[in-house]
C-alpha cells in the first residue's frame, strides 16, 4: 500500500453513481456479499491480534437495521460496505464477536485500508446524529441517496443537506536549522506540536496559514509549500498539512491559545526529551518529515 497519513487513502470505491439508484441499493443491501461496520456511539467494533476490524455479514447486522441508520459508503475488497448506526446509550452489542474501540486507538493498529474504513463509516455516522433537523426551516430531516446526505421532510423546504467538513491547516514552521512548535494547556506536561487552526470564510489556505502561525506565535510565516492532508473526524475536520519558511523569529503568544511556544533543533527532538504528537497525526508526520532533513 502506498504511504498514506493515517485514515487516508483511497481504499473505499465510493462509485458516487450508486447512491442514488435504490434499486441498486436495496439489491446490494440484501447481497451475501454484503458487509456491515456497526458504529456503536463513536466506536467501531475489532477483535483478534493483531486487532482488525470486525466486518458484519447481512444475517449479523440484521437486527440492527432500520430505515435511518445504514448508511452505503461504497465497494470494500470488491464488496458492498454500509455503516450500521448504534446508538451508544445502550448496551454495547456483538460482546461475542469483538470490542468497541475509539478511531484514536484504531488508527494505531488497524491496516490502513481498515482504518480508512472505519473513519469513513464513523464521520458519516456522527454526522447523521448531529443533523436530525433542517437548518434552514428546522424541520425534521430524513438520510437520502443511501445515507451520503439528508433532505428536509418539509415539502414547502425540502433542502438537500451534505455531511460536513471544517478544513483546518497544520504548518511547521521552520527557520533555517530550526522549527517552530507550541503547546496547548491541556496536553500532557513537555508535549509540543504543530500550529493548527480552521480556515476562516473567505480565506486561502495559503493566508490562513500565515494567519495562524501569527495569531498564534507572532512569528510572520513567508514561503508556505503543501505537504499532504489527513481526514481527522473528531467530529469532522480535514487536516491540510504545509510547510513554511519564518520571515521573523521573536516569539509572542498573541492570542492566548497556546501555553507556550519555541524554536526547537533537530537534535533536542530527537533527544527524546520533548514530547510530540500522537504517531497517527499528520503533525508528527511534518514534525517526522522535518527531523529527517525535509
């Protein structure tokens, strides 16, 4: 498999042109070869060592089917593949096929078209139960075009409603032997990462890059290159990750986000002295990418 940020790439055939065909639907709904991820709450279900995740087949998932929880993500290994909504304030089902396990844990030991899966199937699940209601007459709204988006059931309204993405940008920020990294109060003592933050309205990635590392840091963010993004949906962000060269050094915690911020060398991140990012994220991978002379 090629080297993909955790819970990317393109393992999921989403074949777009299906989701509105019912027919088509309710054919593969009903297939064998069909298979089901259950989404209990925000867990996806694994088992086995090392873990993978534990696919359904029709006849398992069954009683757990209803009109408004499953939801068509596409072809898997050749097969249909649908998210099962669970609600998560009742009892965790299938105790006798596997166990409920959060993404952030998933991401470290699933393969990476299992992980890309359960992402897939656990944004679209949360998303679902985040938008029961229109938000233009708010009216109850119902899954349409198999479960990829939803429609006001007002017929005086009828609005289409698409899942949500907030694109956020993630930068490091080097200057010359140096890379600039902050902490936020919240984090494990001695952790440090990657500036972060959502693109604004009417906003370039390239400025809110600049944007951020400012508001943040005071330090002026010149030459700004794209490295690669990650879908992070804690509930629904898609990271953008860049590089960037500083135009300025002095460092001042303009905002108030940060607890503190630093110019680190390569040699005190590999000292193991400092803390950094979950290995999942896209930020270690910039941090990574930067220690090793990127």
């Amino acid at each position: 498999m090629e080297d993909h940020n955790v819970f990317a790439g393109a393992f999921v055939d989403r074949i777009g042109e299906r989701r509105k065909d019912p027919d088509w639907l309710a054919e593969a709904l009903s297939s064998t070869e069909a298979r089901f991820v259950p989404v209990w709450g925000e867990r996806c279900l694994v088992a086995g060592d090392p873990p993978g995740a534990v696919l359904l087949d029709a006849d398992a998932a069954r009683a757990f089917i209803a009109d408004d929880n499953v939801i068509f993500l596409g072809l898997f290994r050749d097969r249909p593949a649908f998210a099962v909504a669970i609600p998560g304030d009742r009892d965790a089902p299938f105790g006798d096929l596997g166990e409920f396990k959060d993404l952030r844990y998933l991401g470290t030991v699933l393969a990476p078209d299992e992980a890309n899966l359960a992402a897939h199937a656990r944004a679209l699940a949360l998303w679902h139960s985040a938008t029961l209601y229109c938000g233009k007459c708010g009216s109850v709204s119902q899954p349409s075009a198999g479960g990829n988006t939803r429609r006001c059931c007002n017929p005086d309204c009828g609005q289409e409603i698409f899942p949500r993405t907030d694109p956020a940008i993630i930068v490091l920020v080097s200057d010359g032997d140096r890379c600039l990294l902050g902490r936020q109060p919240s984090w494990p003592e001695g952790r440090y990462s990657t500036i972060a933050g959502f693109v604004e309205p009417g906003e370039s990635l390239e400025d809110a890059v600049r944007r951020e590392v400012y508001e943040e840091t005071n330090v002026h963010a010149g030459a700004v290159r794209y490295h690669s993004s990650q879908p992070w949906p804690f509930p629904s962000s898609l990271m953008l990750g860049f590089v960037a060269e500083a135009t300025s050094t002095d460092i001042r915690l303009n905002d108030g986000e940060l607890e503190d911020a630093r110019w680190f060398s390569r040699d005190e991140l590999r000292s193991g002295d400092v803390g950094l990012p979950f290995r999942i994220s896209i930020a270690r991978r910039l941090v990574d990418h930067w220690i090793n002379g990127g």
